[in-house]
C-alpha cells in the first residue's frame, strides 16, 4: 500500500475525515496513477460501473439553514439489468407503465427503451452540464 493511501486511511480511522471522503481521495489517487505519461498512448476507456451524483451546498443556501449534500453510487449493471427485464415484461404490462408514467409527468415509453439507448446515454454522460439556480451549490453528474 503507498503512502498516500495509508495517510488517507489513518485520517478516517482519526475520525478527520468522512468514509466518503475517504472513497473520493483514493479514487483521485487511482486516477493519478492511471494518468498516461506525456508521450504514452492514451489507454482506452474502461466500461464505467457507477453512475454518480454529488451535489454539494454551502450551508444557508437553498431553502433551509444547514449545508446539504447528495452522495448518490447507482451501480450501473443495475440500470442495464432494468432495461433488459423491460425485454421480459408482457405487452400489455407495458403498456400499463407507460400510461402511469405519462400520467405522472414520465413521458418515457418503455416499449422503445433498449440496452443499446442506455450504453449510448452512459457514453455521452462524460459531456453532462448541470445547471444550478444557487451560486454557492455544486452539482457533478459523471460515471466512474
């Protein structure tokens, strides 16, 4: 184990910081180590297996008076699962989800939604712009 990692691991077991924080400094340290050299050929990218969403709020913004912050991990096997058992649902079940998802403001038809549609949408994720009404709160949308 390097430096580094131990250093960020006797931080969370100190309690100075957050497991989550934890989780962030690491995974910034594999990224500087799978950095390419300048020179080296870029590497491919690898299959991302997380969808990630942070948002991060400076205390008394927003509506209440304390900080908020959003720290989801959607495990992305997950999502291509869903989008394969949509394949398995009978005709007719379907047709029922997509007119409560209508009605519920959803306007997705689950009929047309195939894995390929999700692979497209996980590759383009890289280019995602969030905007935010609140100066002060910071939103990231990524894969990892």
């Amino acid at each position: 184990m390097n430096e580094q990692r131990r250093q960020v691991l006797q931080m969370l077991s100190e309690g100075k910081i957050t497991a989550g924080e934890a989780e962030r400094l690491i995974d910034a340290l594999d990224r500087e180590k799978s950095a390419p050299t300048p020179g080296a050929a870029p590497r491919p990218k690898g299959r991302p297996k997380y969808l990630r969403v942070m948002v991060d709020a400076a205390e008394g913004s927003g509506d209440d008076d304390g900080a908020s912050r959003v720290d989801i991990r959607i495990p992305l096997q997950l999502l291509r699962a869903g989008v394969r058992l949509t394949s398995l649902l009978p005709p007719q079940a379907l047709t029922k989800v997509n007119n409560e998802l209508n009605r519920s403001g959803v306007p997705i038809d689950l009929t047309e939604l195939k894995p390929q549609h999700l692979e497209d949408l996980i590759d383009q994720l890289d280019e995602v712009t969030v905007d935010v009404d609140d100066p002060d709160a910071k939103v990231q949308v990524f894969c990892e």
